[in-house]
C-alpha cells in the first residue's frame, strides 16, 4: 500500500467567507494529484478534516469536533502574519529531515486570484509547503543572511539554483542590464539578479527551488546517481544544503517513514481525490479527575486544592463546561458538567473539590468515571478533555491501560500532571497517544508548576487562540514570614488588560495590597466587590476592575502567622476581541523520555509572537526543575546556532546538556519571557520564509524584515516535563564529552582577485553545543567537495605557514560573538575552484562538525548569459550592439597599457561576455518569454499567462465562481 493511509487537519479561523471551503477543497484536490506526481506514483492525500469555527452556522453535515482535532491542525487558514504577507509558509523549527508546526494560508491566498498566482499553481506551492511540514525539507533559493545569490565556482559566477539545469538570464534588476562588478573582488552588483526562463525551460526540479515554473514537477534527487534533469546542486549556498548536509530533497524523503519501505508505484490511473469531512468546534467540556488516595493525605491534598481552586477561579473560560471526578478505591463524581458563564458557577465548582483522602489508587476507575462524566449529557458529542492529577502508582483494578482504548476511540484527550516523582510513569504514555500533554510537580514550596501545568492544558487547546483564553503574565511561589513581607510586580502591556486577576493560594491566611499605574490602591477594605475570599480553599482573587491600566503594578503580601506558603498567577485576557496580542508557546520533543548518555541533549523550544508576527529580542528563560537539586536556569535564544535552526522567526531555543542533569527521574521546565521597552521588536513587514513568488527572482527572495519595537511586557508558560533513565549513581563529575555545535554562516568577505587575500568570517559556537566558550577552530580546505561531505576529513587539512592564521584559530570568541579570520590564496589560478569549512574543537578535543561549505574561485564573469538577441532587426541595431564590446576591448587595451605602469589591475573590464553586451538604450529587448522586459530602464516584470497553465479542470473555477450554488 502507497498511499498515506492518514487523515489531516485543517483549521479555519472565524471567517466571513464560507467560499474559502469550496475552494480550499477544490485546491487540496489538486495538490494531492499533483502530490502522487511528485512523489512518483506512491503518496497522496486519503483524507481531510475542515474545522469549522464555533460561530458559523451549523449545517447537517457537520460533525462535533473533537479537541484532539482542535490542537493538531496540518493547515490553518487564517488572517495575515505581517512577516509573509499573504505568501504560504510553514513554520519550521526543527532540524532537516523533522516536522514543522504548521502550514498557514491566508484568506486572500484561496479567494483572490491575483494573489493565488503570485506563487504560480496552487497545487504545486502547497506540495512546496507539505514537503517543508512533513519531510522537514527546506528552501533551496537565498532567503536569509545566511545564504547568497552567487557563488564562485571555476572562474565564473553562478546563481544560486537547483537544480542546474534550470535556465534563465542574470540582469540587473533595476535596470534591466548588463551587471557590473565590483573593481577588486569581482563580485556582482547588489541589483544583479538570476531571472529564470518562465515557457518553455528544460529543468524539471526542483519543487523546493522554483515550483512556479512550469516544467518543474519534480523534487531533486541525488547529483551522484540521479538523472542528470533531476541532480541536486550541492554547491548552491541555500538553506536546504546548509542545514540537511548536502543532500537534495529526494535523500531527506527517503529516511522519513512515508518512504523509508520500499514501494512498488501506484498505477497512473490511481484515483488520488481525498475524501473531505467537516466538524464544528463545540463549547469545551473537561472534567478535572482527581487523585485522593491515602497517599495524598496531608499537605498534598490541600496544594492539589488549591491548585485546582486557582485553575477553576482564572483559567477556564467562560461558556466551557467542568466537571470533577475523585479517585482512589474507586471513583466518584463530585460534580456534573457544568456550564461555567458566572462567577458563582465557579465558586459552586470549587465547594465540590474533595476534602479527604484516603484508600487505594485506580487510575482506571478515575479515566472511566471522568468518561462517563464527558458523555453523560450527549452520547452524540463525543470527545471533551481529562486532566489527571496524580501522585502514586497503580495498586487497584481497573488500571489505567484497561481504558486506553476506549479513551482514544472517543476522541479524548488527556492531559497529565505528576505530583511528584513516584507518579504513575504510564500516565506520559497515555497523554501522547491521546493527544495530550504531561506536566510534573516536585511538591517543593518554590515550585509553580503545578498551576502552571493547568494553565496550559487551556492555553495549548487549538493553534488559533480564542479572545476569551487568559494568557498568564507571572507565575510565583514564596513563603512569607509574619516579619518578612512579600512585594512583587508585573507589567501590563497594550494588549491586554481585560478581566485581569491575581489569584493567592496560600496554607495561612494573608492579607494583599495591590497598587498600580494612577496612584491605584486596591485593598480588602478599599474594594470588597473586586476581592474573592476563600478561606476554606485557601484562595483569593482578585479582580482588577474595568480594563487594567498599561504600565507596572505591584502586589505586598504580609501573614500574621509565622509562615504562610503562597503561590501567586496574574492572568489577564485580550484589550481587543480581533487584536493582536503578544503571547508565548513552548514545547518539548515528542520524545521527551531520555537515557542518560554523556552525549545526550535534549532542545527546548519556545515562540513569542504577536498575533502570528514574530518577536525578536526577547529575554527567554527556561527554568528547569531537577531532582534532588536546585533549579537550573537556561538562556534561549533565536539565533540561528545550535538548537535554533532559523535566526529571527520568533522560535528560541535551547539544549538541556547531560551536565544539567542531576539523576533519574521527572524535571519540569518552566519559560519565562520579558520584553525590554527599544530593544525587543515585532516583525510587521518582509518575508522571512515563504514559497518563492513569481514577482520575486531566484536571488532577489531575500528581503531585510521591517520591525517595530514593542513596549515592555511579561509571559510565563510550561514546556512540560521529561524523564531521564540510567543516570549513573557515582558522584564523579558527568564526563565531557559534548562537542561544540556546527557553525552554520560561514562566509566570505573580501577575496582580492589580485593577491589573493580574503576574509572568513562566521559565528562563534561555544565549547558545549552553543554554551561557553570554544579552546579552538580547525580550518579546513580541499579540491574536491566530496572529501568534505562524503568522505569525511583529517585534521592536517590546512598547509597554511602563516603564523597568524593559526594563532587566530587558537583563540575562539564566546559563543554568539562574530569572528573573522585572514588569509591568502594566491597560489589560487584562474580556473581553480577550492572549498572550504571551519570546525569547532573544544578543550577535551570534542569537535564539532564540519560548517557550512563555502566555495572560492577567482570568478571574473558571470556562469550563465543573457539570452540570444532576436533576429530581424535594423542595421542601427546591429551598430548599437556592437559599439558596447568595441568600447570594451578598446578599455581593456587601455588597461594593458597601465599594467605596466601599476602592479594593481583588475581585469573585470569586460564585465560581460561579448554576445551579452545588451546595455544600448534606445532598443527594446522583448524577454516576455521569462517573464521579464528588458527596455534599459526598471519596468514591473509581466504578469504571469494564466492560460498557459494546465490546471486540470481548474481553468474554469474563475469563471463559474459567481454562478456556483454552494452549501457552505
């Protein structure tokens, strides 16, 4: 069987269009045909799931959606992110060869034509994207800082492209002429631009380079064995070579499970049209199922209380359903679903929560009765979500495995929280199969992780956040003595303010001042109505009237006991329904269970946004909560080294190295981010990365992002936990053995065509991964291109004497600090092309592995020319054609003489080939057959022939939209 037997998930945000579904069906249609084509007869899509927001209206055949389905969207349509306009993207985040996140469409890219055709074929973009999100391929065009336009490679410059047999021309863009060079370096004009050949182009690959063109249909394959239409450019410096190590697409594919068995094709005239499904979301239903074994008798039932007091009070939204199941012999409701639209309603929800504990532990009854709980009122609503809070093992039938299953069959998710490290370690299991997340609780007084582990059970419901989530400011635990109060603060940003509360859990009673911007007091005695005092569950909350006021408030905290161990959450909810509003998400790897290796690491990820336009400069902090010892606190960083695949997209990351960790057993990992007023900033323009338009050359794709800074702000969130196995019990120090992390920019700058001479330069790593500091660099040079990537390298690669090249390389910066190196290549003859890497080596001789490659030749021309001139013109023609080469051979006769004179020359005096000196301003040159005019001055470039396109039944679709009679 060839065919991925899966069904995908795609999110509508609360639209006004339902049109946007016909054509979203129409679209997949053909991108799963067009997806059997790229994948040589084995892959296509069996089925979709459309959500459908809460507000449309209902139709008969939409079914109820599960949360399950809310939070796993493939693909969400969904209003622009200022950092791609209306350009399909994915967002990656992992290295080559894993899956990213998400693919986001805009409503304009499925109802607007002119934008549709931007990007060429709809069907073929999304095949683009689906390899991005699915195979964890990458671009195979420049689109960030790391890559280039060109490179130098056997005396000529050649654009970046894949693959080779790609054709077209290299212009300047502004002024559609000839390039120039630069007088020493020989290196092209800024403007200089690739355009490629739109009708009628040999090149068949690749889908991840140019997908617009009309002859691509192929991804690339290996250059080595492949056909040479579809050979894989390794030496273009692009994103797919840099991060996936030199290997084209069709290599990464093969090692991912959607073809890793070998296939025979489907027949060509396999039916590839998926079958469509449309659920609507649903008001959400949970039930909080709760363990009260005796193992839970004392403190531990009343911090889960309270706990659990704090989630009812400030997280639920209102209008969602709860309901509270206890758990130790057996099970027991304690309260029904209840639809929660008052204050009251909660309150009457936490006078349920137990207050005793006792007996055995069946987490199997729990699950069971937390199910009959989610059903009770409608067999015919299937789904809703448990949180399981327990702390022990498993010693009374039925077990948690017995209902598993069934869980699953009804579409429950169930999310996790270990109290404690002798929890049931099943209880991960069960989360991951469900679709849920675990969460662990030390029990320590200074933990917050427990509240913060409820809080995220609703924030990570659904990649489209509703208006009514409260999204958590800070989170904190302290223990406050009678003569030693407790004053803190957060900060309020624009963007929120709305239904604002502060809630105290505490074991003895406190009192609370709370002041803010405007000289604001609130007290007990000065706002009653705003204070929410229970003492039997030991919480108070407090409510900040109105819309709180944008800048920093502060709380003091005082006990007349001797002790009281508090817990504090500040949660607030959007300023503005439809407004964008900065908010955090972070995540664990999938497999987030490790077996202690000295090796071993394990990334953290986090994203902070703004609606969906990254935040770039933000403080993240990821506190990781260990076993037997304090917390350990980890910087995370978007800058593209080490765990961080992509510099500037808002996603920071980090490693959890195998000296961080402190033995066997569950750590929790807690984020915390702040925003710095002038030096945290949002992206509201650019294109970070996107698939290729057609209005966009192959060099021109990047463009510098257009940011705005934002004001000071706060965010806390949980990762989740992970758990370590065979952490060795002596006491000796772990073993280093982690290397420095791969040097992914390295570039060059300032290759003097004359003497040689050039400058390297690149971006420190550290000596463990990306943390430290380095002891040294190894540079790296060879002939051939497959003794760096296929064969591996030795350690005497470098025959440079130059005293001050090796002492540069003895002395690494810290890790995210810019380093340069000088040397000379003068022996470098004119057609020789050479290639070179750094590595980093640490102080117990761990080396990193081999940089990015880059390519050095003396190039003094460009690799590809201008097309032929065409035939037929007038003899001013002719003359005005040759007057540029005749004034170029009389330069450089000119230049010989001044040889004699200078030892400095340059002999980039014919900056083009004869037959390509096209620059003569009176005459126009009709390129339209690349989509692109060339009249001696900047022109748009020409709209693309839609009617040239096969679009297999697709051409009609314009034409008959205002005619269709659909349901939607």
């Amino acid at each position: 069987m060839s065919v991925v037997n899966r069904t995908y998930l795609v999110n509508v945000r609360d639209l006004s269009n339902g049109h946007v579904l016909f054509l979203l069906q129409a679209y997949l249609t053909d991108t799963s045909k067009t997806l059997f084509r790229a994948t040589r007869n084995q892959l296509y899509f069996r089925e979709f799931v459309i959500v459908i927001p809460e507000t449309w209206k209902g139709l008969d055949y939409y079914e109820n959606a599960l949360d399950v389905q809310l939070d796993r969207a493939q693909i969400i349509i969904d209003h622009a992110n200022p950092a791609y306009g209306d350009a399909p993207y994915v967002k990656q985040y992992a290295e080559c060869g894993q899956p990213g996140l998400y693919i986001h469409l805009t409503p304009s890219y499925l109802l607007d034509d002119d934008v549709i055709h931007k990007w060429g074929q709809p069907e073929k973009t999304l095949v683009h994207e689906w390899a991005h999100l699915r195979w964890g391929l990458f671009d195979e065009y420049p689109i960030d800082s790391q890559d280039a336009e060109f490179y130098r490679y056997n005396g000529a410059w050649q654009p970046t492209r894949c693959s080779t047999e790609v054709e077209g021309s290299i212009l300047n863009e502004l002024t559609s002429k000839q390039c120039s060079f630069d007088y020493f370096t020989g290196k092209p004009e800024k403007t200089c631009r690739f355009f490629p050949r739109m009708k009628s182009n040999q090149a068949v690959a690749s889908l991840m380079f140019m997908q617009y063109l009309e002859s691509i249909v192929e991804f690339c394959d290996d250059p080595a064995t492949a056909a040479r239409p579809m050979r894989h450019n390794y030496l273009a410096p692009n994103r797919q070579n840099r991060l996936c190590a030199y290997r084209s697409s069709w290599e990464v594919m093969r090692k991912h499970d959607d073809f890793r068995k070998a296939r025979l094709p489907l027949p060509d005239s396999t039916d590839t049209t998926p079958v469509f499904r449309y659920v609507q979301v649903q008001p959400r239903k949970r039930a909080l199922v709760l363990d009260t074994s005796g193992s839970m008798t004392g403190s531990s039932l009343s911090v889960m209380m309270r706990a659990a007091s704090n989630y009812i009070l400030s997280c639920v939204e209102t209008g969602s359903k709860l309901g509270i199941v206890q758990f130790n012999t057996n099970a027991t409701a304690l309260s029904p679903l209840q639809q929660i639209n008052t204050e009251t309603d909660r309150q009457d929800l936490i006078k349920s929560l137990p207050r005793q504990a006792d007996g055995k532990t069946s987490i199997g009854a729990g699950l069971e009765k937390g199910l009959q709980l989610l059903n009770a009122m409608d067999e015919k609503q299937p789904g809703g979500t448990i949180i399981l809070i327990t702390d022990g093992k498993e010693n009374e039938r039925p077990f948690l495995g017995d209902f598993q299953q069934q869980l699953q069959h009804k579409g429950v998710v169930v999310h996790s929280l270990a109290y404690g490290q002798r929890a049931e370690q099943t209880i991960a299991h069960l989360s991951k199969t469900t679709g849920g997340k675990t969460f662990f609780y030390s029990g320590r007084k200074d933990s917050t992780a427990l509240i913060d582990g409820l809080a995220a059970t609703v924030a990570t419901e659904g990649p489209v956040r509703r208006p009514d989530t409260p999204i958590s400011l800070v989170t904190e635990a302290r223990s406050v003595f009678n003569n030693t109060p407790w004053s803190g603060s957060f900060t309020m940003d624009s963007t929120l303010g709305v239904d604002t509360s502060l809630t105290l859990s505490y074991s003895k009673p406190i009192n609370v001042t709370l002041t803010g911007p405007g000289d604001v007091i609130i007290t007990r005695d000065t706002h009653p109505d705003q204070f929410k005092l229970d003492d039997d569950s030991g919480v108070i909350k407090i409510i900040i009237p109105r819309v709180a006021s944008v800048g920093r408030w502060q709380y003091y905290v005082t006990t007349n006991e001797s002790q009281s161990d508090v817990v504090i959450s500040v949660q607030s909810k959007p300023r503005q329904a439809d407004g964008d509003v900065i908010q955090i998400a972070s995540w664990l790897p999938e497999d987030n269970s490790i077996t202690f290796d000295p090796k071993q690491k394990l990334a953290v990820f986090a994203e902070v946004t703004k609606g969906r336009a990254p935040v770039l400069g933000a403080d993240v902090i990821a506190v990781v909560e260990r076993p037997q010892s304090a917390s350990l606190t980890i910087p995370l960083y978007d800058s593209g080294m080490g765990s961080d695949v992509i510099k500037d997209d808002g996603v920071y990351a980090a490693y959890v190295l195998a000296r961080d960790l402190m033995g066997d057993g569950r750590y929790n990992i807690k984020i915390r981010v702040q925003g710095q007023a002038g030096s945290t900033k949002v992206v509201v323009g650019g294109r970070g990365r996107a698939s290729m338009a057609l209005d966009v050359t192959a060099s021109g794709a990047r463009q510098d992002l257009v940011t705005e800074t934002v004001e000071q702000f706060q965010r806390v969130t949980t990762a989740g936990e992970f758990r370590v196995n065979g952490f060795p019990e002596t006491k000796d120090p772990v073993p280093d053995l982690m290397a420095p992390s791969r040097i992914t920019d390295l570039r060059v700058n300032n290759f003097d065509l004359d003497n040689g001479s050039l400058v390297l330069q690149w971006t420190a790593v550290g000596g463990d991964m990306d943390r430290g500091t380095a002891a040294r660099y190894t540079l790296h040079l060879a002939t051939d291109f497959e003794q760096l990537v296929r064969s591996g390298v030795n350690e005497s690669v470098w025959s440079e004497t130059d005293v001050r090249v090796q002492e540069s390389l003895l002395h690494p910066q810290p890790a995210g600090t810019s380093e340069s190196l000088t040397l000379s290549l003068s022996h470098l003859g004119p057609n020789d092309t050479v290639f070179l890497s750094v590595r980093a080596v640490d102080e117990s001789g761990n080396a990193g592995e081999l940089s990015n490659i880059v390519t050095l030749s003396r190039a003094r021309h460009l690799g590809v020319p201008m097309e032929p001139v065409p035939s037929g013109h007038s003899v001013e023609f002719y003359l005005k054609l040759l007057l540029p080469p005749v004034a170029t051979l009389i330069l450089f006769l000119g230049m010989i003489a001044v040889v004699m004179i200078s030892r400095r020359r340059n002999k980039m005096a014919e900056t083009l080939e004869p037959d390509s000196a096209l620059s003569a301003s009176t005459f126009s040159l009709d390129l339209s057959h690349m989509n692109y005019r060339c009249e001696g001055q900047y022109r748009p470039r020409c709209p693309e022939d839609h009617e040239t396109w096969s679009r297999d039944g697709l051409e009609d679709l314009s034409r008959s939209r205002e005619s269709l009679d659909y349901k939607f």
